[in-house]
C-alpha cells in the first residue's frame, strides 16, 4: 500500500455513536470504493468520499461522575480492483458527550417550592 494523503480528513460528531467522515479526492487515483478504519479496524466500505461510522462512545453521566469519551484514530483507503492502493494519513478524533445530563444539566429547588392556588 502506497501512503498518498488526501488532504484533511473531516469528522463532525453526531452526539449518537456515529459521525459523519468526509475526505477530498486522494491525488492521481480513481477509486472503486473507500475503506474506513477506525482504531486499525474497517469499519464501513463506501463509494463516495463521505460516510457514517459507528459504535463510538462519547463520555456520560451518571449523577456524580463524568465517564472520559472514548478516542479514536481514522484513516481512509483507496480500494482498486479489490486491492487498497493508497491510505490518508490518520486523524484522532474524541467522541463528545451523549448524555443530555452532561449536555444540558437540569437543576430543580430541594425542597420543592410550595405550589398553591
């Protein structure tokens, strides 16, 4: 596998355990498809220069406690003829957080205030 890169490798985060992947043209090759890898492992095969990878966890809440989001390297490949011939350079991407406590916490009066008519 020759390393050509494409240029900058572009993530945008979901916020749902997938993200969108988009890449420009890699110099001098005419692809039938685009190998995805995530973490050293493909994770989708696509026709065009953009495609939606999966099982990505962001960081959660649970009351107390942030969990760290996960960190992930992507890189893409040229498939011709069956056969990868050129890989991008890799990009590290952290996955944002997902849960709608961390993202918007909410915070209520103790005790509750009294409500009469």
């Amino acid at each position: 596998m020759a390393n050509s890169s494409c240029g900058r490798i572009d993530i945008y985060d979901n916020l749902n355990g997938t993200a969108l992947v988009e890449w420009p043209p890699f110099p001098g090759a005419a692809p039938d498809s685009y190998n995805v890898y995530v973490n050293d492992v493909l994770n989708v095969n696509v026709a065009v220069r953009k495609a939606i990878i999966t099982g990505l966890h962001g960081s959660s809440y649970n009351g107390s406690a942030i969990t760290p989001p996960g960190q992930y390297t992507v890189r893409v490949a040229v498939v011709q003829g069956g056969v990868e011939r050129a890989v991008s350079a890799e990009r590290v991407f952290t996955a944002s957080p997902t849960s709608t406590n961390l993202v918007t916490p909410m915070r209520r009066p103790f005790p509750f205030p009294n409500v009469g008519p």
